[in-house]
C-alpha cells in the first residue's frame, strides 16, 4: 500500500476542467515535486488530495492514520496589530493533537525552539507575527506545521517569499526532513534551487506530461518543451 494513491483524477470548475484523467502514487519516504506552468492544475491537485476540493470523478487513497502538514501558498498575515507572537502561533501546532487540557509541556517549548534555530527565526519568538516580512511568517507556519510530527508535508511554492540564500537553506531543512523519514510534495517553480533534493518530478499540464526522476525530466526530449519554457521562467525570475 503506497501512503497517497490517485486514480483517475479529475476536476472541474463549473464547466472548466481543471484536471483531467490523473494518475500517481507516493510511497513513504518520497521528495516529489510538482512542476507546470501557471493555471496548469498544481494547486487543485493539492486541494484534491487534502480534501479541500471535490473531484468530478476518481478516487484518492490514503494510507491510513497518516498525519499531514499543509503549507499553503498565500500566507501574509498583513495586520501588524495582530496579537499572536511566533511562539504563540507556532506551539498552537503541537496543541492541535494533544487531548484533553491544552497546554504547552516543557518537551514542546524545546522542540519548538529546536525547530526555530533550525530554520533561522530563533531570534523572532516573542514578536508579533504581523510585523515579520513574507519569508520570516513563510518560516513561522512551517515552523508551526513541523511541530505536529507530520507523516506528510505539502507545500505550495513554499520559497516564492525567500531570498535566494534563504531558499538554499530552506531546501538543506527540507534534506534533512526527508532524511529522517519524512515524505515531502512540494509544487515550485524553483528546481534550481531543489535540484540535488528532489527525487522525482511530476509535470502537470492538465494531466500528468511526465513522471520520472530528476536526472530522466532534464534528459527527456518528448517534454524539452516543457523544460525550456520552464527554464526561461526559472532565469527570469532568479533576475
């Protein structure tokens, strides 16, 4: 049994098809990244597989009792006012899955600060989350997302608010994660900077273009297109 089997996907918006006849497994352990051009259905794939969206037709198998974490794309808090500090927001992450009485334990708080020094932020713990740029809350919520043990991490262009040194590092924790057993799917348009984490490429256009290892999507002639686009895209935006 694979931890995420799709059969026969498909999705619709109202008369649009968003997706369309998808097929794919993911076994534990797995570095699985999602590539495609802007509207070619990365995000609903996403939205489909946590639950978030209906299918039109097909069914998504999860192994059972798996835990996930979910990084979503937009994650600005803009209100600077907004009361919560990072430690705050990111223990409320273990407190999810605590029964009964909920309260921080000293093993949590450890953890926790473990987990900021690991991607940076240590120094951010007693500040509000609305006075943090894009990269620093992008850190916080997956800060908050790793403090619930997931099985599973999904992330949706999780580096599109991180410099390029911040997105090295961010790829290094990701390594490590992965490592340790944890099964990462990211969508990105930053194979650059994933280029020696990524295990397997998945390219959607629709419906899946291509499925193979890191090494197969760049030698694959039948989706050069596909690799050229995406590469002007990649130079474009490291500008």
């Amino acid at each position: 049994m694979s931890l995420l089997d799709v059969n026969q996907l498909s999705v619709k918006y109202e008369s649009f098809t968003a997706l369309k006849d998808v097929n794919f497994s993911v076994e534990r352990n797995e570095f699985l990244a999602i590539l495609g051009e802007n509207g070619s259905g990365k995000t609903t794939l996403i939205k489909a597989i946590l639950g978030l969206k209906d299918p039109h037709s097909g069914i998504i198998t999860w192994e059972k009792d798996i835990r996930l974490g979910y990084l979503p794309q937009h994650l600005n808090v803009q209100d600077r006012s907004f009361p919560a500090t990072v430690k705050e927001v990111v223990l409320t992450g273990a407190l999810a899955y605590q029964k009964g009485f909920k309260r921080p334990t000293p093993e949590m708080v450890q953890k926790m600060t473990q987990i900021l020094e690991d991607l940076s932020i240590a120094h951010l713990t007693c500040q509000r989350i609305g006075t943090l740029s894009g990269g620093q809350q992008q850190r916080v919520l997956l800060a908050r997302t790793l403090m619930s043990d997931p099985d599973i991490l999904i992330m949706d262009e999780p580096t599109s608010a991180l410099d390029p040194s911040m997105r090295k590092t961010f790829y290094d924790l990701l390594k490590d994660l992965n490592a340790k057993g944890m099964t990462i799917i990211v969508i990105t348009h930053d194979v650059g900077s994933a280029s020696d984490v990524i295990q397997r490429i998945i390219y959607l256009d629709q419906t899946i273009k291509f499925d193979g290892t890191f090494g197969e999507y760049c030698e694959n002639e039948a989706i050069s297109p596909y690799i050229h686009t995406h590469q002007s895209h990649h130079h474009g935006s490291a500008q």
